[in-house]
C-alpha cells in the first residue's frame, strides 16, 4: 500500500497531543486508517485525507477546496470524502478537517463486529 509518509506523520504528531484518546493505526482498505476509541477518524489515502465527519456537515465540507466526494456502490457516501493537499495546505486548514472528525468521533457509535 502506498500513502504518504509525511502525511502520515503529520497525522500521527497531531494526534498524539490530543488527551485521552486511544489511538490505532491500521492497513486496511487500501488506507492507512487512524482510528480513534475503536472508530474510524481519519484516514491516508495516498497523499490525501480520507475524512469521517458528521454527515450534516456534508454540503459546507462539499463546497472547500480540494474535496472529492466519497461514492458507495454509484452513490455519494454522505459523512466521508477525500481531501487533496490543496485543501489544507496551511497548518490551520490542517487541525480544521482533523478536528471536524474527531468532533464527530465522539458521538458516533462504534461500529459492532459481526461474528
């Protein structure tokens, strides 16, 4: 799987001064997925984000710069998309699209495991 390094360890930095987090990181998908408390946050998709934030938020989020829309089987997946470089070149831009995740990572359930 290629994804970004840097990237990564952009993610990885920022997140690891955020308290009282459990964080995992995992190859999955074809994405280097952070999870956060057990649930999908953000993910690494060659060098761009992949973003999981409150679907209410989807049409703001839609109009930024560099958003690409997320499709499930032909349909656009309401509350993820892909973000290119271009829209979070400055480190602002950077924590706003992390922090819109994990904002939404503290009331989404976790998802159950099927046996």
């Amino acid at each position: 799987m290629a994804y970004d390094i840097k990237l990564a360890d952009r993610v990885r930095a920022f997140l690891s001064e955020v308290p009282k987090i459990d964080i995992e990181e995992k190859e999955m998908f074809g994405v280097l997925n952070f999870l956060v408390n057990g649930k999908t946050c953000v993910c690494i998709r060659a060098d761009h984000l992949m973003l999981r934030f409150d679907p209410a938020l989807h049409e703001q989020l839609s109009e930024s710069i560099g958003y690409e829309p997320m499709y499930l089987k032909g349909k656009i997946y309401k509350g993820y998309c892909y973000m290119h470089s271009e829209g979070f070149r400055t480190q602002r831009e950077f924590v706003s699209l992390i922090q819109l995740c994990l904002d939404y990572n503290t009331i989404v359930k976790k998802t159950k495991r099927k046996k």
